[in-house]
C-alpha cells in the first residue's frame, strides 16, 4: 500500500507555499496522488498527483519524505503525555491523520489530530530535538516505516 494512503507528500510543500513554517488550517484536505503516477522510494510507494510533483520527489526524495517515518510526530517526541513509547514495537500506537501536518524548518511532520499539532508547533524545538533522539535511538538513520 503507498505512504500515507496515497496522498501526495509534495502537495504539502505546495500548500504551504515551500516556506520554512507552515502549520495547516484544521480544515485542510490533503490531495490524494494517483497509482498510475508514483514513485519507489527505499521501498515505498508513494503516489502524486500530478507528473510535474513526481519530478520534484524524484530529484529529491529526502526533502518531501516525513519525518519520523510518517507517524505522529509529537508521539514520537517523547513528550506527548497520552503516549509514552519504549521502542519502535509501539509505533502502531502513534497513527496519523493525513490532513493534519506542519512544515517545521522545511520538514514535514505529521499529526494524528490538531491538538497534537498544536502541542508540537508550540514547543518545536523541544520537540523536535526528542523526536530526533528517540528515533535514531530506535531506528537509526532509516527514514522510516511508512
């Protein structure tokens, strides 16, 4: 199955106009990429919507990927008081909600509902930094499990 049930990671870019913050309205829709135009990426599908985004993820991945292999990011942090994980066993417990994101020092994190989007946002640096620890604690440098 492709990242993010399909949506397209470069869209997010788009929305939020490729600057380096971005905190999406808690209306936002994601857009849905198309199986016919995708791209593999360290073993993961990910569709796009159009031919012109493919082109941007392809030149590079990296940049469009989210962080934390996709899951909620303030779960991740090791901050997020309904979730304290203990390893990357538990990463079930940390789902997302596609259409709540943020665009954090040109990363894209992903949320599993606009309260921990907010929670995140507010303390990014603190949150960041944990996120970063526990998963290359966990993972190393692998970009994730989408």
């Amino acid at each position: 199955s492709p990242v993010l049930e399909g949506m397209d990671v470069v869209s997010y870019f788009d929305e939020a106009d490729n600057t380096d913050f971005y905190m999406a309205p808690d209306d936002f829709s994601a857009t849905l990429g198309q199986e016919t135009i995708s791209s593999t990426f360290d073993g993961y599908s990910f569709y796009f919507s159009s031919t012109e985004n493919q082109a941007l993820f392809d030149e590079n991945p990296v940049k469009y990927i989210p962080t934390f292999g996709g899951f909620c990011a303030y779960g991740i942090s090791g901050y997020d008081g309904m979730n304290y994980l203990h390893s990357e066993s538990q990463f079930w417990s940390v789902p997302v909600d596609p259409d709540q994101y943020a665009i954090l020092e040109g990363d894209l994190y992903l949320f599993r509902g606009s309260g921990a989007k907010e929670l995140f946002v507010n303390k990014s640096q603190t949150n960041i930094k944990g996120g970063e620890s526990q998963w290359t604690g966990w993972v190393g440098n692998c970009t994730g499990f989408f």
